[in-house]
C-alpha cells in the first residue's frame, strides 16, 4: 500500500479510494496511536467530527463517528462547517481530536479525511505514519474493544456555528459598515456562515451565489476556482467587492468593484501592509511560498517588510510561521493563515480582514491591491519527463542559468517536479509578457529533451 497521508490528510474518490471501511479504520486506528501515546490520559477523550455538504460526506462521517466511539472516544457533531471552524473548535471544547471530512477544491465526487490534534493542530507526519501502520497492523484483525460505559457517546454540538461566528467578530479591527459585499460559498462548507459573519459585521451584502448546497453541486462552475460567476454579480450589483471560498473554506479569493480578480498574492500583501501599520506583523515579517509571484517580493522590499519564502504548501508556510513566531503567511491560491486567530489558512476570516481593511481606509480595493504588480507569469507542466532528475541534470541547469542571465533581476525562473506526477513545472515571471512564454517554452523543450523517462 501506498501511503495514505498526502500533504492535507486523505483523499479520494469516495467509496472507491475513500471507503466507509477505510474510514472506520483510519478513525479506529487514531483512536489507538494517541491512546497509546498517552494523549487520552486520566479523562475520558473527546473528538470533534465536522465536515462539508458533499453527498458522500454522510456515509464517511458515520464511518468515521462509528470508529470512534467503538475505539472509547465521546464524539461531539459539529455537521456542515469549515475545516478552520473545526479546527476552532477542537480548541475551544478542549477536545483531543478534530476530525474534517472534505476534500476542498475537489470535484463533488472526492472526499478527504483530516485528522487534528489537540488545540486544531494539524497532526505531525510522525503521527500520520503511525495511524496508517496502525491501520494496515488491525486491518482484518480483531482487537481489544471497550464494551457498556467504556464505549463512545455521541451527540451534536448545533452551538459550533455560532461559537465559530462569535470567534470571527471578536477578531475584527473594525466595523464593515458602508460596505457592499458579494459572497460565493462555492455550495460548500461557507455557504452559510460566511454571509452571516459579513451581515453581522456591518457589511450589506448586496448578493450571494454558491449558497444553496445540495451535496451534489459543490464547487461546480463556481467559488475560488472558477470566479467569473462572481466577477459578474459583483459589477451588476455595484458591490465594493466579491469573496469567494472553496469547499471547506479554508481559502479566500476576492474580486474588487470592476470585476478583477485579487489573488492570494495581493491579498496577503494588503493584509501584511494592514498589520504592519497597525504595529501587529511580527517581526515585520510574511511567510509565502516559492510559487508567490516576483511582484509580491518586490513590493514587499518597497514597504520595508521581510519576507521567508518556503516550499509550496500551506503546511510548510505554517510550519515556518510556528517554527519562528512568525504570525501572517499565506499562497497564491487563497490560503491565507492569522496564526494570532487561527491554526489553519481561514477563509471567512481572510475576506473579513479584507473587508476591514477597505472600511477602515476608505480606499478601494483596487487601490489597496495596487501596493503591488502582478508581473506576467507563466506556468507549463511538462509530463512523462524524469523528475528526479530535475535538479541535477547538467544541461537543464546551464539553460536555466542563461534564462535567469536574460531575465535579470526584475525576472525569475522555477522549475519544481510535481510531487504526485511524473512531470516538471516550468515557471516563468518577468516584466514582458512575450518574453516571459518565450522563455518557458523553450526551458519547457530542454526539459522534454534533457529528462526522457
């Protein structure tokens, strides 16, 4: 078996790679790892199960809430929320697992489990490996279970939702009063909760799309992956901004009055530029991944603000922030994470910062996100290519020093294999636009030649 664990717990095709037994399993077998690590010690644990309104996303949280309480663990139902209100709450009930069912941007058809410890921390890889040998060790084997008092007990915690709510106001610096707004909750996770925190906020939100989840039409042709829905409702309404978030909401994409999108590159900047001001950016640093567009680096330069840049993934933009004390990171793609508020990127959150950061200015979005230039950026996948050999072929690294040479520094070369895939992403950013896919298109042909499989 391969490993289970991706880099944001497991995910899959529900009831084909994501069973109702896998997940039974997975959740028997978390139950046993922190048992036995001593995580339940001296009290009675106590799991937090959530998730998003995918059709499959019944059958898995029964799965998952059988598992556990079989395995001893009280199991608190939180139903249809986002991943970062999972995460709250695993916290503030003082649970010792959070457990989300999602799959986020996916297709309906896929499904994920992700698994959190104690405080909404995301569980190490060490504890993931652990569950999965956990899981393969009982698969199909009989073991110890609790009977009469010592079983789980279930019951729904309908107060998550407002909890949550109330969480996300507390936070805010200031009121959206004045605002018009345009929601799209992509029929996931935030399709209700997002518009409720906006409205509470002061903001009039003038239009929602994406907020009517039937378990089928979840990120279908909208949310943070397809906004043009959203770019249309927000010009028609003559709203100040449009928020968009995927299925569990643990991103946010924006759009601003005249229908531009605004990536997660400018909104981190705007955000970085906000807390800076506001004397809360710890030491005066962002954290952002390799992939952030060179714009963003030079307008951090021009503000004065330090910038870490990591490997792609939330997780390692996290794991930077809590390794230093670092308390604002975010991607390109919306994930945006107020380690100060939250132990996960948090969509809803995200949006509201945003919007808070237009009322409190009295500037446009558009004018706020002018703090940078987004330069041209182009990126190839180039498949059925030797990856592993990416880094260290000769000839790739001489042609990605002359493209480098011939960009200069206003221009940047990344070439990354793909962790699941057999190619390489080629990745080209400077000022020309015809340069720029000059460029990728021809380092895209040296890696078809240097890398044959």
């Amino acid at each position: 078996m391969g490993r289970l664990f991706g880099t944001d717990g497991v995910r899959g095709l529900a009831n084909v790679d994501l069973t109702a037994e896998l997940a039974l399993g997975l959740s028997v077998a978390a139950a046993h790892v922190l048992g036995d690590a001593g995580a339940f010690e001296g009290h009675r644990p106590v799991a937090v199960v959530g998730r998003d309104p995918r059709a499959s996303g019944e059958f898995l949280e029964a799965a998952v809430i059988a598992g556990l309480a079989s395995s001893g663990v009280d199991v608190l139902k939180v139903g249809v929320l986002p991943t970062p209100a999972v995460a709250y709450l695993t916290d503030l009930l003082d649970a010792d697992l959070g457990v989300m069912l999602s799959a986020s941007h996916n297709p309906m058809p896929d499904n994920g489990i992700k698994f959190l410890a104690r405080g909404g921390q995301k569980i190490d890889d060490a504890v993931e490996d652990a569950i999965e040998a956990e899981y393969e060790r009982f698969e199909g084997h009989d073991w110890t279970r609790p009977t009469g008092e010592a079983v789980g007990r279930v019951r729904s915690h309908e107060e998550g939702f407002e909890q949550y709510l109330q969480h996300l106001l507390s936070v805010l610096p200031n009121r959206l009063d004045g605002l018009k707004v345009v929601i799209d909750g992509a029929h996931g996770a935030a399709a209700k909760v997002s518009p409720e925190a906006f409205r509470r906020a002061g903001a009039e939100v003038v239009h929602t799309i994406g907020d009517d989840p039937t378990g089928l039409n979840i990120n279908d042709g909208i949310g943070s992956t397809h906004l043009a829905p959203l770019r249309a409702a927000v010009v028609e309404h003559g709203a100040d901004l449009g928020i968009a978030h995927d299925g569990d909401a643990d991103r946010c994409l924006a759009v601003d009055a005249e229908g531009n999108e605004i990536d997660g590159d400018q909104i981190l900047a705007v955000l970085a530029c906000a807390m800076r001001e506001a004397g809360t950016l710890t030491k005066n640093t962002v954290v952002a991944t390799v992939m952030s567009n060179l714009g963003f680096k030079l307008a951090m330069e021009r503000e004065g603000i330090d910038l870490i840049q990591t490997a792609v993934g939330d997780r390692y933009v996290l794991e930077s922030m809590k390794q230093h004390g670092y308390n604002l990171g975010g991607e390109q793609s919306g994930h945006v994470i107020f380690l100060d508020h939250a132990t996960t990127g948090d969509g809803t959150l995200t949006g509201l910062m945003l919007a808070a950061r237009v009322a409190a200015t009295k500037q446009s979005l558009a004018e706020l996100a002018g703090v940078m230039t987004c330069l041209p950026q182009v990126l190839i996948n180039v498949k059925g290519v030797d990856k592993g050999r990416a880094s260290t072929d000769e000839t790739l690294r001489r042609a990605v020093a002359a493209a480098e040479a011939e960009l200069g520094s206003t221009g940047r070369v990344l070439l990354r294999p793909s962790g699941t895939e057999p190619l390489v992403r080629v990745m080209v950013e400077a000022a020309d636009i015809e340069q720029v896919h000059a460029v990728a298109e021809r380092l895209a042909e040296v890696v078809r030649t240097a890398l044959p499989l």
